[in-house]
C-alpha cells in the first residue's frame, strides 16, 4: 500500500506574523514581521522562528544576527545583543583613530563595536576580549573580517603583553546597568542576555573603574579610551578618568540616548631630535 506524502506546510500570511506578534506585546510588530518572513529559508522555519520571538526572545537571537553600523552582526542565543544607541560609540573612535590603529574591544559581547570600527578604519590591528565563552564564539566569527583576534578572560588579562604602552584606541563597552536596577530591565534583556554583561555593580561603574585604572599602562602616548555610560553616571565616570591620568571630556547623541565618556592620555615628549630642530 503506498503512503501519500505528508503536505508541505503553507506559508504563514505576512497579515497572520503581524497579528501574532503584536498580540504578544511586540511594538514594530510589522517591522519584526518583515524580518522574520526574508530570514526564514521555509514555511516551517517561519512559523517556528515566529513561536520564539512571541515567547518573549529577543528578535535578534531569533534572526541570528542584528544590524550594526550597517553590517549584519551574528548573535548567538545567550549573547548580549548590540544596541543601536553604541554605533555612536564606534563613530567617536573611528574619528579619534589613526592610520593603521591599535584597537583594543574590551567586555567585546558579539564584537560588534570591534568588527564596526575594523570595517570603518584601514588595516587597523584588531583585539577584543570578553570573559563569556558563548561571548567570545560569537566574537571571533564577527571579527575574522578585520582580521581581528579574540581572547577569553577578564578585561587585560588574556592580552598579550606586548600590546602595553601600543593601544591608540581602547573601547570598553563595560555593563553599567546598577544591580539593585537590573530586575527593572525589560525580560529580553533580563532573561536571555547574560548577566555578566549588564550587571555593573552596586552603582553601575565597578567594572569601569578597573578598566580605568589600567588603561594608561596600555595605551600609546596620545591614546583614547571610549566607554558608553548614561547621563546621570556621567559626572562620575568622568572622575574616574581623570584619577587616571587620562583628560576627559563626554559626547552625547540625544537622538539615540548616547552618552560617551573619553579620556586621552598625555601626548609623547618630543624627542631630543625635535628639541634640536626647532631650538629648544
């Protein structure tokens, strides 16, 4: 007796995921819709990848990947999801960099702020550090197209020593979200991102005072740190950078609630070659 084939499954209406999804809360439900329906390669990938994001997941472990500054950033469940408000972050440094820079991505997540800054500069050396392994997997297949290199472990640590003293860029997209203020976050970050890249202690800047406090022993003379904060942390995240040697000073995007603290290091002495020259 032969067995007819099981009927492949029909595509689920576009007007079908937009009901669906606004019905669970999703905001730019048509938005999201229109992702979810060019992503999915079949009708059942479709209609599965739709059960997840109105289960509460965020869209872009959903999706895969999130665009950031205009590249499609792989992001593993699991995985701090880039914010489009730090693209401004990466925009601050791409200005501040030099020819064939020293990058250093601290707390890196997906490396999409690294992999964002080696699209945007020439032959720039690349290093991102997170200490989440899932993080760091991530990292490694967004960066290979800078040719950067990736390293687990907690902030400098993993870095290979010869980089001291070299750094002209450091990015640190350290968590700065205060403890007491996490169960505050809304649950697509609360639940599916880990809490090693949210958590920023008891007022939101304990992991930037430790990058504070070594970043002059790893940038080059005349080297920046960059770091995302919020408004009202400012004032103190800038203290922090000026205990350490570094002179600050803060940019912010209103448009996309972007706060960016910098702190530049001293510039190099001019050698005694230079003092000859100009007759000092």
């Amino acid at each position: 007796m032969s067995v007819s084939p099981s009927p492949l499954p029909l595509p689920l209406p576009r007007s079908v995921v937009v009901t669906r999804l606004r019905a669970a809360g999703c905001v730019f439900a048509e938005d999201e819709a229109q992702l979810l329906t060019t992503t999915a390669r079949t009708p059942a990938e479709l209609a599965a990848m739709v059960d997840r994001r109105a289960a509460g997941l965020p869209l872009e472990h959903v999706l895969g990947w999130a665009e950031f500054c205009g590249l499609r950033i792989a992001v593993d469940p699991g995985v701090f999801v880039p914010r489009r408000r730090t693209e401004f972050l990466v925009r601050q440094a791409a200005a501040l960099a030099p020819p064939r820079a020293v990058v250093v991505d601290l707390c890196c997540g997906s490396g999409a702020v690294g992999a964002a800054l080696g699209a945007a500069l020439d032959r720039a050396e690349l290093y991102a550090v997170d200490i989440d392994p899932a993080a760091v997997r991530c990292a490694r297949r967004n960066v290979a197209a800078a040719g950067g290199q990736v390293y687990e472990g907690d902030l400098y640590e993993p870095l290979p020593a010869a980089l001291r003293g070299r750094v002209d860029v450091l990015l640190a997209n350290v968590p700065y979200v205060p403890t007491d203020q996490i169960e505050l976050l809304p649950p697509e970050a609360r639940v599916h991102e880990p809490r090693v890249a949210l958590d920023g202690g008891s007022d939101g800047l304990d992991v930037l005072r430790r990058v504070t406090a070594a970043a002059s022993l790893w940038l080059a003379p005349g080297g920046h740190l960059l770091f995302e904060t919020s408004e009202r942390q400012a004032q103190e995240a800038v203290a922090a950078v000026a205990r350490c040697g570094l002179t600050p000073r803060v940019a912010v995007f209103d448009e996309l609630n972007a706060t960016i603290v910098i702190g530049t290091g001293p510039a190099a002495p001019p050698s005694p070659y230079e003092n000859a020259v100009h007759g000092a």
